[in-house]
C-alpha cells in the first residue's frame, strides 16, 4: 500500500516520473491554455445542429436527498446551482432519475412522474439562471442539459434500507453477496415490455420539462447495464448480443414514439470486473464464482479483471445505427468493484482499500475511452474517472482531448467539493488547492449509511450539517487520512 498522493506529486517531472514506474501510459499537458483558443474552450457541434460551448461535462450522480416523494429539496436545487457555476455547457444527466417508484436506488432518489414535474422543470431553470447569472446570457444558447433516467435494477431501494430488487438473471455471486435467494422471481418478459413504457412516458415528461436530451441508463449494475450480461436469461432480452440490447432498441423506438425530437444518448459501463471484496488486510480481492471463464462482465475477457471491448464496440456501433450521436463511457459498478469505476485512495464504509494504485485505473478509463472514440470517431464520446488526478485534472484533460482520446471531459466527485474548476481552469485561474477532491469518498459513505450526499471534507455547507458528526462516527477506524 505505498501508493503516493496526488498532491504530493507537485511537479511534472514528480508525476511523470511516478506514473513511468506504474507502468501506465498517462500522457499530459503541462501547460494550460486558456482563452478561445484552447482545447478545452472548443465548441462541439453534434448532428443535429446543436453547439455545445466547451469540452466540460457534469456527470450525473445521485444526492440521496430528493423528498419521499420524488422531488427535489433545497439541498438538490442546491448543487444542481453549482452544476450552472461550473463553466462545463454539457451537463450528461444531472441527476439519475427513476421512472418509476420500485426503481429508485434509495427513498430519497429523484421520481419522475406528472406530480413531480413541475418540481423538475424549476430545478433545471435553477441551473440555468445560475449558469447565466455566472456567465451571461448568452451563455445559456451551448448549454446541453439531459436527464438520466434509470431503474435501479436488483440495487433497488425504493421504500428504505431493505433491497427489493428486480433482476434479470441469477447472478452466480451478486445473488450471494446481496442475499438474493435461488427462487427469487425474475423479471418477465412482459415486465420489461411496461417498464419501456414507462421509460417512455418519462422521456415525453422529461421533453415537457425542458431537457434537451434522455441519458437512457446502461451503467453501475442498474437495470439498462445488467441486461448486457444477461447471458444466462432465455427469452428475447438474453443470450445472444441482439437479445441482450432488446431493451435499449426497444426503448428508442418508444421514445422517439412519445418524445419526437427529443435526443437520446446513454451512459454506459463499457467493461466490468468480477465483484470484489475486503481480504484479510482489508485490501479488495476479487470474489470466486467457480469452474469455467467469468461470463457476466461485459466488456471483460472471462479471467475476471480483464478486458474485451469487442461488445463494447458493437455496442457503439449499435448507437450508430440507432441515430444516437451522444455517448458516456464509465465502468463496473460502485456496489461491488468501485476502484475500476471511481479511482480513489480512501474507500468508503463498506467498500476495501485500493488493489492498485488508483491511477491504474484512471489511466484504465482513459485508455478504453480512447479506444471507443477510434473505433466510433463520429460519436461524441464523454471520458470519466478523472477526478482522483485532482492537481493533474486539467492537465490530462486538455491532453485527451486535444489528442482526440475523447471530446469531453466529464466530472462527478470533483464538482461537489470545487464546481469552479472548469471555470478556472478556462480562464487560467490557478486551482483552488484546498478545494480539490481528494477522494475521501465521504460523498459515498454517507449515502451508504442513509446520510445525504455531499463533500463533508471541503465544502463548509456540508461541515456545518449534523450530519458530518454522524458521518465522522460511522467511518471505519482504520480510514485514515
């Protein structure tokens, strides 16, 4: 475990030389431009005639502080305002947002529904005025704003901390490391057919509410992302390559039926690892699954923490035939392999320390984003897993994407402790140190632990809400910083 901070890399020869001994390639910039001239500052038109204003992407994330019903609190009005303040004009999503009640993640997730779109609606103008009131007017004509829709799948929380999942298939180790029983019921085919009827009349909602595009789920073990490794299921959605994306075909077709001109893009988990847990020294291990290769990570090579992106490229190939110009790459899931999905030094209360220093596995992201976008140049490809580069962010991002490795840089974690960063870094400001992420992952322990989401670390909001004591008790004792 003698992986060194980030921020103790404080010069490019320091960094280099460090990530050289990793035996990772991840190249960067050493100077930052700014102005309209830079790479970052570049305007990106997609087919259908919209600009985009630069290369900064907001992820989107789950807040765990939504109302019982649905809607937005002050807390989620909040940080979609620090969304706006960012500089980013791509904003994937926002917030993932069920279609419907028994697929919210957690009680407190967003809902969409006619009762709460009111409330949806006013929660993308807040971003809107704060992005506007930032940086002018005219401003707000290249800012792209989606909503990501989701069911949350087997990971589905809807009423309190007991899972009610709804699941695809017999998972040969999430169904153990979850506590699924041999005869649970699995989804029917029917069910599937009225939850794209329900992901429609979301779509159609979402159009009324102003957004400009759907970001159709197909990531982090939630519903969309498990029906690509549904090779155990009979029946049309499983098996086969055209099986498994059924619901992604099926589910276009209904919106473009219900939402005419809405855009439609997706975030998905391009490869997946076996799941892992703590070993003795509390280092992640990955989980057995028995005989034969590993069949249930798609985009992996069946060793359990390999890759094959041959699915992945057709998959992205499918989004071409299916008119799709907008795409998000991610990986894994943050229940059950997290250090492939969001790099970080500390894990959270229930996850295990890093097996690899958590650069692999941004320069990981990287590299598979940059081979999707040769594969697929005409897509608009969004890069993640950037955070945990913190002083180093801007500098790899301007590199992937003046380098043509991907054509926006996307940011999660980051923007909850520091939404200016892009903003910063566009008009060559230097970064705001004590403000950068350093992947705590107190954003992930407090949700885990039924708190809400937000950066008790570095943000004084969060510091001053009582929940920061309780968060401080919960952590294990061995995270330490």
């Amino acid at each position: 475990m003698a992986y060194r901070r980030v921020a103790m890399l404080k010069t490019p020869a320091l960094f280099r030389e460090y990530v050289a001994g990793l035996g990772i390639e991840l190249p960067f910039d050493e100077n930052i431009e700014s102005g309209p001239a830079a790479p970052l500052a570049q305007p990106y038109t997609l087919p259908n005639g919209f600009t985009i204003g630069n290369r900064w992407c907001i992820l989107p994330m789950e807040g765990w502080d939504g109302t019982l019903d649905g809607r937005p609190s002050e807390l989620t009005i909040r940080r979609w305002q620090r969304f706006g303040l960012s500089g980013a004009r791509l904003i994937f999503g926002g917030e993932a947002t069920a279609v419907r009640h028994d697929g919210r993640a957690n009680p407190n997730q967003l809902l969409i529904n006619e009762e709460t779109l009111p409330d949806l609606a006013r929660l993308r103008e807040a971003l809107v005025a704060a992005h506007v009131n930032n940086f002018g007017p005219r401003s707000a004509d290249s800012l792209y704003i989606g909503l990501q829709l989701t069911h949350s799948g087997r990971f589905s929380r809807p009423n309190g901390k007991k899972l009610e999942p709804w699941i695809l298939y017999h998972h040969p180790v999430l169904d153990r490391k979850f506590g699924i029983p041999p005869d649970y019921p699995v989804m029917s085919d029917d069910q599937i057919e009225r939850l794209i009827e329900d992901f429609a009349a979301a779509a159609r909602r979402a159009q009324r509410a102003g957004f400009h595009f759907v970001d159709v789920k197909h990531c982090h073990g939630y519903l969309g992302h498990e029906f690509l490794s549904a090779v155990d299921r009979p029946g049309k959605y499983g098996g086969s390559f055209e099986n498994r994306t059924r619901f992604l075909r099926e589910a276009v077709a209904a919106i473009r039926a219900a939402a005419p001109g809405l855009e439609i893009a997706v975030r998905l988990s391009a490869f997946d690892f076996v799941p892992f847990r703590p070993g003795p020294d509390g280092v992640g291990t990955p989980e057995s699954w028995g005989e034969g290769p590993y069949r249930w990570a798609f985009g992996g090579d069946g060793t359990g923490v390999g890759l094959d992106l041959t699915e992945p490229k057709m998959f992205l190939d499918l989004l071409v035939q299916l008119g799709i110009s907008l795409v998000c790459i991610t990986a894994g899931s943050p229940y059950y392999v997290p250090h492939i999905q969001r790099p970080a030094l500390f894990p959270p209360s229930d996850g295990y320390r890093p097996p690899e220093d958590p650069l692999v596995g941004v320069a990981r992201q990287i590299a598979v984003t940059a081979e999707l976008k040769r594969h697929r140049p005409e897509l608009a490809v969004v890069g993640s897993g950037y955070t945990y580069l913190q002083e180093w962010l801007p500098h790899v991002a301007q590199h992937t994407v003046r380098a043509g490795q991907t054509d926006f840089v996307g940011l999660g974690r980051m923007v909850l402790a520091y939404p200016e960063l892009p903003a910063d870094s566009l008009a060559g400001r230097p970064l705001q140190r004590k403000r950068i992420c350093r992947t705590f992952s107190d954003c992930t322990t407090a949700p885990r632990n039924y708190l809400v989401s937000g950066c008790y670390p570095l943000d004084e909001f969060y510091k001053a809400r009582p929940e920061a004591e309780v968060l401080e008790k919960l952590k294990k004792p061995e995270v330490t910083r």
